[in-house]
C-alpha cells in the first residue's frame, strides 16, 4: 500500500509543499521563491520571510495537491520542517502542519532541514534509477550552513527499500558560511542579490571557461587578476572559513584606486 507524505519547508526565505510517495517518489514538488521580496535589502530578512511564509503557504499546498491528483484527505501523514532555520518561518510552518495534522487525524513528523537535503539525494537517484553507496561523504552548502557528514545506511529488516541513516560530523565551517561569504562579496561588489549565481558567472570568465567547466579543471588565473591566498586552519583538517576571503575582497575592493563600485541597479517598477 502507497504511503503519500505531504511535506512543508519553511525553513528560511522560500516556502515549499511536496507530495511523496513510499518515501521515494515525488508526486508533486511547488516552491515559492522569496527573491524580489530581499533583493533590495541584499540579504534575507527574517520578518519578512516569516510573514511571506504566513502568506503562501496554503497556496503552495493546495498547489502541490492538484498536481498530484490528491485530496487534502488522501495525505497519509504531514511532514514539516523543524529547523534549524529562521525561528519566525520556521514556527509559521511547524504550526501549520500541526493544524494540519490535528485536523485530518494523521501522523506529525518533524524532519532535521540539514537530514531533508540528504535524503533530497536518495530521491533525485530513485528518480534516475542508481542508488547510492554508503558510507559516503556528504556535502551540506545551504543558507547559513556548510557542513561536510559521514553518512552510514543499513537496510531496515522490515523494507529492503528503506534505509536508516546514521551521520557523523566530520567538519564544517569555523565563521561564514558559502553562502554568506558569496552574498557579502557580492555586496560589496554591488552585483545584487542573490549573489551566487552573479560571483561564479564572473568566475567562469575570469578563468576563461564557459558554464560550469571551471569547476571541472581549474584554468590558470588571468595575469594582473587579483590573487587570494588560500585559507590555513589549524586543527581539524576537514572544517572551512570562507571570512578571509571575504575580508581579501573588502581590502582589494578598498585599496584598488582604478575599481569603482557599480551602482546596484534600479529596482523594476
């Protein structure tokens, strides 16, 4: 017998609802980005991410429910982000789960944000036909979170399908996180926001690739381009700092008499 979860993310400045099937198949799958509410503050802000998820997410459920051709009823238990994220947008979504679930009569489960991206990867390879091997490496780059885990799987003596995952940290990052590092660059660059997309496509040039080729083979830097040393850390070899670089950014940006700041560009009407 199929076992369909609706699940419901709210963990920090995008909302989303999903219908799973057995834990393996995605029935549904409706994100609602919250970019051009942040973009003009550079970053996420955290009230207003928390009232943007207030507001969506009966829509984004009633969405992901049609596109499964479900009801509401038909949903054998609800499963909703418990953290760690944003306290506000995380208890808009938590509490309407709980309503959810009181109000239907079916089970709550409350799912860890950083285990969700891991077992993400054991539904993209259900859905591409491979499963993974374990024990295997997994690296974590979402919001404020860099984490690199140790991820162990035996098979569950009820279902050789279901696997019960142990993790052990293995390192992570000392001060910033990827992400923070490429928003604050890109800040002081005024390139907009997000940041990501716009710091690897000036990447890919400056190294003379195209795409994503740069993250394949490294090409030798451009001569007169700015050089940043790499990171050193003491102790646990497998932990990141991404401030350094940051602040390499801040100093190049402060000190080279010929780079000027581009004005951010204007806000769409």
């Amino acid at each position: 017998m199929t076992t369909r979860i609706l699940g419901i993310e709210s963990s920090c400045d995008e909302t989303a609802a999903a219908i799973v099937a057995d834990g393996r198949e995605i029935l549904s799958n409706v994100v609602a980005s919250q970019v051009d509410v942040h973009r003009k503050y550079g970053g996420v802000v955290p009230e207003l991410a928390s009232r943007r998820a207030f507001a969506t997410h009966r829509a984004r459920v009633r969405e992901a429910l049609e596109r499964a051709g479900m009801r509401l009823a038909d949903v054998d238990a609800i499963g909703v982000t418990r953290g760690p994220g944003l306290v506000g947008a995380l208890l808009v979504g938590l509490t309407y789960g709980k309503v959810l679930a009181h109000a239907l009569g079916k089970p709550l489960v409350a799912v860890n944000h950083l285990e969700g991206h891991v077992h993400a990867v054991l539904l993209e390879a259900h859905r591409a036909n491979t499963r993974p091997e374990f024990p295997a490496v997994c690296l974590i780059v979402s919001g404020g979170h860099t984490l690199l885990y140790q991820v162990d799987a035996a098979p569950d003596a009820a279902d050789s399908e279901a696997l019960q995952l142990r993790y052990r940290r293995l390192g992570g990052t000392r001060d910033d996180a990827a992400g923070e590092a490429y928003d604050k660059v890109a800040q002081l660059l005024a390139l907009g926001y997000p940041g990501g997309p716009i710091v690897d496509q000036l990447a890919a040039q400056q190294r003379g690739s195209a795409g994503g080729d740069h993250l394949k083979q490294r090409a030798p830097r451009r001569p007169g381009g700015p050089q940043f040393g790499t990171p050193k850390l003491r102790g646990n070899a497998f932990d990141f700092s991404f401030s350094g670089i940051k602040t390499a950014v801040l100093y190049y940006v402060r000190d080279t008499q010929n780079l000027h700041r581009r004005s951010p560009p204007a806000e769409p009407r």
